[in-house]
C-alpha cells in the first residue's frame, strides 16, 4: 500500500501543466508567464490546511507615484488575492500578489481554476505596470 499524496504533491503535479515547476524544501516554484511563484501548502492543525500562493510579478521597479497608484488601484480591482509593493519608502522595489485560501476538500479541477486565476492575474497586472 503506497503513502497518501501530500497536499504539496498534488498542487505540484496540478501546476506542472502550466509552467515549468521545480520543489524547493516545503514549496512548489513555478513560472508562469514572466512571473515566478511560490506556492505552500500550511497546516494550521485540527484538520486545517491553507495554500498560500506569493507572485513574484516585477522586480527591481522604480519606486513611484505612479507605481504606488497602479499597484493600489490593480489591488482594489483583484477578485483573488492582494497586491503590494516590497516596501513603502525604497528607491527600488518588488511587486507581489498574495492569495491564501483553504484547501478543504477541492478536487483537482476547482484547485487547478482557483490557481491559475491567481497566477493569472498576476501577468495581467505585470503589463499594467509602469515601463522602466
């Protein structure tokens, strides 16, 4: 008798249809149109699991006004997840989206929607983003 599938293997065997996945530690990485992303599966006990997905949208981008304004409008208008720069006051920052939801008792094909709505957006949102 073979041992259950982890939560972490079956996202990652999901995902592995929509970019190049590799698994470091407790995460699956995944590129996903331009974007990189990290997706984790929590256990926060009595039978709670979470996915916390982080995009990696666009690094290293002038930290202005406009990428301020973008970022807060894009966030506001995001069905799944928020978006947020690395930091408040740098010269240069990150932009990412975060989205953590339960896993309850998903099948495959809403997990594998829920997914890649959120990476999804994340490329749409990079193309949004100012040109440096």
């Amino acid at each position: 008798m073979s041992a259950p599938e982890t939560a972490l293997a079956r996202i990652t065997n999901l995902i592995a249809d929509l970019g190049a996945v590799t698994t470091v530690d407790d995460a699956a990485m995944i590129e996903f149109g331009g974007t990189r992303a990290s997706v984790r599966v929590l256990d926060l006990g009595d039978g709670l699991e979470v996915v916390a997905l982080t995009q990696l949208v666009a690094s290293g981008l002038a930290n202005t006004d406009e990428l301020r304004d973008v970022v807060e409008s894009r966030s506001a208008g995001l069905s799944f997840g928020s978006l947020r720069r690395s930091s408040a006051d740098g010269d240069a920052v990150d932009v990412l989206l975060s989205y953590t939801f339960p896993l309850g008792e998903l099948a495959n094909l809403p997990l594998l929607t829920v997914l890649h709505m959120v990476l999804s957006a994340g490329v749409d949102t990079r193309t949004e983003l100012p040109a440096q």
